[in-house]
C-alpha cells in the first residue's frame, strides 16, 4: 500500500501555505499591522502544516517565545507523531514505507 500523489501534493502545498502565513504574521508583527490569529495558525498546524511551521519559527525566528501558543503547537506535533505511528502499525505501512 503506497501513499496516493495527491496526498503528498496536498502536504506539500499546505506546508508552503503554512510557511506564508507564519511570515505574513511576522511581517504584520513588525510592522503593527492586524495579525493572523494564533487559532488560525494552530489550525494549519492541526491540519498537517506543522513540519512548515516548524520551519517557518526557525526561519523568521516567529512564535518562539509565547508558553502558551508552543505548548498547544507541541501537543499538535504529538498528535500527528501518534498518528502516524497508529496508522503505520495498524496497516502494516512499515514495510511499504522503507
């Protein structure tokens, strides 16, 4: 069993969305423009945008220090990690994957 095309094109490009809004966000920060709301962020996140956001913090050194917004961002990545962890025992992905 091997993942579908669209499925890869479809992380793909929602972890580019991801990295554009988290520099969205950061260019609006400095320049005290209306922000992109951090449950919009967490969103991208939860969807699957979390590797790009992961990049995008490190990049634009954005949404590094808030407590809050990392504990809830880490719980995300957690929660994909289970997942995927579930999905490649359940259906036996281990060995199509490698």
């Amino acid at each position: 069993m091997s993942l579908p095309a669209w499925l890869f094109c479809f992380y793909l490009l929602l972890n580019l969305i991801t990295i554009i809004v988290y520099y969205l966000d950061k260019r609006a920060a400095r320049q005290k423009e209306r922000r992109v709301s951090e449950t919009t962020l967490h969103l991208l996140a939860l969807l699957g945008g979390w590797p790009g956001a992961i990049v995008a913090q490190q990049l634009f050194r954005h949404k590094t220090q808030k407590r809050v917004f990392k504990v809830v961002f880490w719980l995300t990545v957690l929660l994909h990690c289970a997942a995927i962890a579930w999905l490649i025992a359940e259906h036996d992905l281990g060995r199509t994957l490698l």
